[in-house]
C-alpha cells in the first residue's frame, strides 16, 4: 500500500506543478481549462485509491 500512496503523491505534486506552469507562463484562459482538467483527474485518482482501499489490495 506505501507504493500505491506514493504514486498518489507524485501525481499529485505532478498537477501541482502543471498548474503552476500554467497559471505563470500562459494565464487567464489556459488556467481555467487546466484547472477543469485537474480537478476531474484528481476526483478519479481519489474515487480509485477509496475504492482500492476498501477492497483491500
């Protein structure tokens, strides 16, 4: 399970990170579809490590 909660981490510091590039070097309009995008990945990576947590792998 650490294996499985440390990729969780990267990715997250991963998006964190596309934001940030995104936010500084393109701005307005490409933030907020970037943003749009982050947050629908995050949701999916949280609802597959609940249900991966709850099965018990």
């Amino acid at each position: 399970m650490n294996t499985l909660t440390g990729f969780f981490i990267g990715v997250a510091i991963a998006l964190v990170v596309v934001l940030c590039i995104t936010f500084f070097v393109k701005g307005g309009a490409k933030f907020n579809s970037t943003l749009i995008f982050v947050s629908g990945f995050v949701i999916g990576m949280l609802t597959l490590y609940i249900k991966v947590k709850l099965l018990g792998f």
